[in-house]
C-alpha cells in the first residue's frame, strides 16, 4: 500500500514539474511575442510620422524597452559573465553583444539546432535586427526580434 501511494506521489509531482516548465515556455514565448508587436507598433508610429530613419539606431538595442514593463527576473543590462551566471527564470540585456538573454529553470531541455549542433545551449537570447531587405524597393523596410541563440526548448510528451 505504502509503495502504491509512493508511486502516486511520485507521478503527481513529475507532473507538476512538467507543468510549470511548460507555464515557464509558454511564459517567455509570450513576452518574446509581446516585444514584438511592441516593436512593430513603434516601427507604424515612426512611419506615419515620416521619421523612418530613426527605425536604424535601434538595431541592437534592449528589446526590453517595447514592452510595458519588464519582464519578472528582468536584471537590466549585463555583462557576458553576468549573462553566463544567471539564475534560472531571470533575463538581462547583454551590452556587449547586444542581446536579450533568457535562463530556462530547467535548461538540460535546451538543445541546440541542427545548425549548431556542437554548442552546448544554456540560455535563449533574442537581438533587433533589421528585417531582410525588400527586393524590389532595395531600400530599409523595417526591424525584428531574431532568435540568436542556435536552442530550442524541447519538451518531452
């Protein structure tokens, strides 16, 4: 009887853990998508006022600065060691190359892309970056929040 009640208790926090890890996902993908249509309302309301070439000094900067309020965690701007020493659910802006850093709780369900499949992935991390230039005005078209770290968030079951 006692082991029975063991492996209830057992699967009801497993459980548990999987679902908090998923709020945390789903938590962070709807702030990333929060910044970005923060940005591209920012982006609207420099082009009605015809002040398009402001949109180009903000490439590289703290996408943080779309969004109402930061998110829970936030740390403000930091170093690459900083960035590297974060706690799980906090985020910063690292200065130096200019990208929003995010530390999962449980980052072992980070796992690199294809394409970087020989870098360890502990982080997520985003940078503005100008939109691909359009072929046929040839011309500045706008920004957008770009994955920058080769991970995905894998999550079993």
């Amino acid at each position: 009887m006692l082991a029975v009640l063991a492996l209830i208790v057992g699967g009801l926090l497993s459980a548990l853990s999987d679902a908090g890890e998923r709020a945390e996902k789903q938590g962070v993908e709807l702030t990333i998508r929060h910044i970005r249509t923060g940005l591209k309302l920012a982006m609207g309301e420099v082009m009605m006022q015809q002040r398009e070439g402001e949109m180009a000094a903000w490439v590289g900067s703290n996408p943080v600065r779309w969004l109402g309020s930061p998110p829970g965690g936030y740390r403000g701007e930091c170093s690459a060691e900083e960035s590297r020493n974060l706690s799980g659910g906090e985020w910063c802006f690292e200065g130096g190359r200019r990208e929003l850093v995010y530390r999962p709780h449980h980052p072992d369900h980070l796992h690199p892309l294809p394409a970087g499949s020989e870098r360890q992935c502990s982080h997520l991390s985003w940078r503005v970056a100008r939109a691909p230039e359009s072929v046929t005005s040839g011309g500045f078209v706008g920004l957008r929040l770009e994955n920058a770290a080769p991970c995905q968030w894998v999550m079993e079951g």
